[in-house]
C-alpha cells in the first residue's frame, strides 16, 4: 500500500498497517522531522522528495493508494493512479473496513466542528459512549483503537470524502455548501462532488440529516435512505415560537441558550438531528444545548470596551462565514483578508450595508479591498496590531469589532487559532484588560 503524504492521518494508516502485517510504501514532499521519525520507528521506509517519475513508479507498483488528506487534486499521484487504475482510498475506508461500530459522520463548509463536538455531547449526556474523529486531532483509523465508545462522531472534510469508496455513515449530516477549498479541489465541482459522497451509498439503514435552508444541501437529498430534515423555520427539527424543536418535541427556549445567533441555531439544530438519529434522548440533548457555550474563535466575545464589542472570528476562512458572522451583529467594523484559499472573495459584498467600515489584511489585502470598494470605507493594515488599532479608532459605540477574515491565517500565523490568539491578547492590551 502506498501512503502518498505522511502527516497525522496517514502516520496513523502506517501504524494501523504495520500491526496488521501489509507492506507499506510511505513518499512524501516535504516532511517534517516527526514524520522521518514516525517511519523509522515503524521500520517503514518514507522516500523524500519524490519526483515525477518516481511518483508514477510508486503508483504503479501500488495495490491501494490512501493520500493524505488535503493533498491537492493536481498532485501527480492523482494523474498517474488514474493513467493505470490504481485505486485510491481514504482513512475513513480503511476504518470502516476494520470496524464495523457505526459512524455518525458530519460536513458542510461551515459549523462542521461544532456540530460534531456538540452531536457528541448529547450522546454522551444520553448515556452513549462515543470518539470524535475524522477532520481532528485524532483520524477515524485512530478512533476505532478504543474499545469504550459504541459509536463515532466523525467531521468528515471533503479532502477525506473525495476518496472515499465504500464508506458509508449510520447518519450522514450535510450542513452547508459555499465555496471553499479550491486550493486543494481542482473546481468548484469537484468540491461539491466530494461533499455530495456523504450520501452516494446510503441505503434503506441510512440516515441523511438535510439543511433546508441551503439550496444545494437539499437538492442532494438522498431517496435512498432516511432523511431527517432541518431548518430555521421548517423540517423535522426547528425553530418555532422561541423554542427548538425535534418534531412536536420542545427541546429548549432560545432564551436558555448561551450563543442563539441564526447560524448558532442552525448548528444546535444539526446536532440535535444527528445525536437524536444516533440514539440520543430528549434531556440529553436538552442538558448538552444548555451547557454549550461554543468554541473557540468562532464569534467569541473578547471584551466589550466604551461600547464597542470585539469578536474573534478567527475560524471564519471563507466568504460564507464571514457573511453569517456579520449578519449576527448591528453594525462592525470588520477585519478580513489574510491567505486566499482560492476563493472568491466578492460574496462578501453582500454584508456592506452592515459594515461601518474594513480592515484589509494579508496577503488577499488588495482583494478585500477591491470587494468593498465603493461600498464602504477600506482601510489596509500590515500587522495584526496595527489592524486592531485601527478598527478600535474607527468603531462607535454600539459597534462590533470583528476579526472574521475570509481566508486562511497561513501568511502571518501557523493556524487560525494562531490568529485569533494574538487578536484577542491585543484586544485586551490596547483597552487595558477592561471588559
């Protein structure tokens, strides 16, 4: 088997396969130290830097394929597993075919996260052992090491869908569709596609949980398996007289909720159906909505200072989310920009008319600019602190600050919670600790 890129996912395939007694191959572009160690620990041969033709050598001795997840459709191992028919397959394959506990898989462009995380503390609030896995810190290969959970919650990224063959999830939640990721899919297509395959092998034991507020998500609804639907203002779980709702079930008042911002709702919504298709009950779901105060650079409120609220939104990486958290909010000044992922950037114009004012930053700084232009005041930043400078200048009471950027963090910082880190330490040393 040729593991084509060797970081978390396909360190943890290696290891899988080595236990298991299969021949392993492991190339990739560029490794890290970890990774060099990681094979020599496992007596696993990891070639470095392949070129061309010896990644069309590679393949062609190859049995199965499994890439590493995010490795980029243009990625010569694609062309040449396809030139001789060399299957691929991903992680989530591999563990399916290794365990048969079932999988409780989420995706969407935005909220995969949450979803995930919060659909798993409803189960385990409803009595039901479960592992989180898949788009973490810990790969589904991985997960099915432990022997407590009855079940996986699984953030399933398109890059992992994409390659997928067989897998097929107990429940499979669809939450959104935008543009994203065009750096790593060769089309916009080809992103949906992936995200589509959720649902490809669902069968009469299936369960699809179907937004009906996204166009795209409920034109894929499967006619093959189950389908639970869900809403804002309609489907089987809902929002309806100030309430959450699981058919004529009340879960919850809004009131009673921590974060109740539309996307926030749409969120709880998505986990209640997933966790409900899963196993979970009604006070298990209810005791989870009631203690969830949300993640980490996801509209955080850092501090509010002479009227001026400042979010960090760091996790906001594409137009769509940015536009969601601008929509939760009066008026902002918002600070966008950093790493286009391929994307393009002009979705949100459609927030202007909520905007006091931009902060550009980045990279895609000329591009943010260019978004706004003519629509609202645009001021360019080239640090993080000077950013924040200028929006607490620009910002009135009454307004928010906004750090939702639009891209990815990967020219200034190493991760968005990176980012959103020093955002918040310079939030608090600019207004003195105040809050």
């Amino acid at each position: 088997m040729l593991l084509a890129g060797y970081a978390v996912a396909n360190q943890a395939v290696c290891a899988q396969l080595t236990e298991r007694g299969s021949p392993v191959i492991a190339a990739d572009d560029a490794p890290d130290d970890q990774a060099r160690s990681h094979a020599a620990a496992l007596g696993v041969e990891l070639l470095e830097p392949p070129t061309h033709q010896v990644w069309d050598e590679l393949v062609a001795d190859a049995q199965v394929i499994v890439p590493t997840p995010g490795l980029p459709e243009t990625h010569p191992t694609f062309r040449a597993a396809a030139a001789v028919g060399t299957p691929v397959v991903s992680e989530f394959d591999l563990a399916q075919r290794w365990d048969s506990r079932p999988s409780l898989a989420v995706t969407g462009t935005n909220g995969k996260t949450t979803v995930t995380l919060l659909a798993a503390a409803m189960l385990e609030a409803s009595g039901i052992s479960v592992s989180v896995a898949g788009n973490t810190e810990t790969p589904l290969v991985e997960a099915i090491r432990d022997d407590r959970a009855t079940a996986f919650v699984v953030e399933a990224s398109s890059f992992r869908l994409g390659h997928s063959r067989c897998f097929r999830p107990a429940v499979g939640a669809w939450l959104n569709f935008a543009p994203d990721h065009l750096d790593i899919h060769a089309s916009l297509d080809s992103y949906l596609t992936a995200k589509a395959s959720l649902w490809t092998r669902a069968d009469q034991h299936s369960t699809a949980v179907v937004n009906l507020d996204d166009p795209v998500v409920a034109a894929h609804a499967p006619g093959t398996c189950r389908v639970v639907a869900f809403g804002l203002n309609e489907g089987d779980f809902r929002v309806s007289g100030g309430s959450l709702w699981a058919w004529a079930e009340k879960l919850v008042d809004t009131a009673e909720l921590h974060r109740s911002q539309p996307h926030e709702l749409s969120n709880h919504l998505a986990a209640a159906a997933v966790a409900m298709a899963g196993g979970a009950h009604r006070d298990g779901v209810r005791a989870a909505l009631l203690g969830w105060t949300g993640l980490p650079h996801r509209m955080t409120l850092v501090a509010e200072h002479d009227g001026v609220r400042f979010y960090d939104d760091s996790k906001a990486t594409t137009p769509h989310a940015v536009c969601a958290a601008a929509r939760s909010v009066r008026q902002a000044v918002l600070i966008a920009g950093g790493r286009n992922k391929g994307l393009d950037l002009a979705a949100m114009a459609d927030v202007a008319d909520r905007l006091r004012s931009v902060v550009a930053i980045g990279e895609a700084a000329s591009q943010v600019e260019q978004v706004f232009a003519g629509r609202c005041p645009v001021t360019t930043a080239e640090s993080m602190e000077e950013a924040v400078r200028a929006s607490a200048g620009i910002a009135r009471a009454g307004d928010a600050v906004l750090l939702s950027p639009g891209c990815a963090s990967f020219d200034w910082y190493g991760s968005y919670a990176e980012r959103g880190d020093h955002f918040v330490q310079l939030v608090h040393e600019l207004i003195g600790g105040s809050s």
